[in-house]
C-alpha cells in the first residue's frame, strides 16, 4: 500500500476511535489512568476506583477531590491509603470535570450515576476561596467511605 493511503487509512482509523470514545475518557486517560490505571484497579499506592465507595457513593467528596485534590488515609476494599492527589479545577472545566466523572462512576461502578455539569458549578462556587487539599475526615465528616 503507498505511503500515502497507509496514512489516510491510518488517520481514519484514528478518527473513528477519537469518534467512539466516551465523553470524559480522554480526560481520564490524561489526568487519571497514569496512577488509577485505565481499568480502575489498584496501581502502586493510588487507591483503585473499581468497586470504591468514594466513586459508588455521594458526588459531592469526588467532585471536590478532583477540583481541589485530597490528603490523608483513606480505606478502600480494606487496604488503608496515605497518599496526596492532586486537585485539577484550575485547568478544567465544570463540563470537563462532569463528563470525566460520569465515565468513572458509570464505568467503575454497575450502578454508577453521572455527574451533572451544574453539580460541579455548584460546589466550585461554594469552594471559590479554597486553596488547600481536602482532607479525608472534612470529606466524611469523621466517617470511612462505605460506613
């Protein structure tokens, strides 16, 4: 085949996967997959986001998490995590940040509800001033995840 067909053939071929992707799942390959891998398992120290209480439960604690980032021991499927995530608000969008949340509870999660870009707006706007991670126990109001 010439080089010139292979490409088109090859560029096409990419704009159909581009096409069929998930709306949030780039983002989630961008920002996320590199410490909670693509599947959503565990990878080193980052707490895995498949079948976890803080993806399966309330919006509210992971929309402030990856808005502002988290710090502290954490509990997931009874492993016990102390580790910092980074918080990205500052460079995403509300509409970024719902549609990327939408792809993890509903692609981590059997049961997983998506995340409305109004939710996000709504809690930005209550945080506007923060400037710190979240802590674990802010988020759970003294709580584990899953209690």
């Amino acid at each position: 085949m010439p080089f010139g067909v292979a490409s088109a053939v090859a560029l096409a071929g990419l704009a159909a996967a581009q096409a069929a992707e998930k709306p949030g799942e780039k983002t989630f390959r961008d920002y996320c997959a590199a410490c909670h891998r693509y599947d959503g398992q565990e990878m080193g120290e980052a707490p895995p986001l498949h079948a976890s209480p803080w993806v399966d439960g309330p919006a509210e604690p992971l929309i402030k998490i990856v808005l502002h980032g988290v710090r502290g021991r954490m509990q997931v499927q009874g492993k016990i995590y102390d580790r910092e995530m980074p918080g990205f608000g500052s460079i995403l969008a509300d509409k970024t940040v719902a549609d990327l949340l939408s792809f993890v509870r509903t692609t981590f999660n059997e049961q997983g509800k998506p995340v409305s870009e109004e939710e996000v707006r709504r809690i930005r706007e209550r945080n506007e001033s923060r400037t710190e991670y979240w802590r674990v126990d802010e988020l759970l109001g003294g709580k584990q995840a899953g209690e």
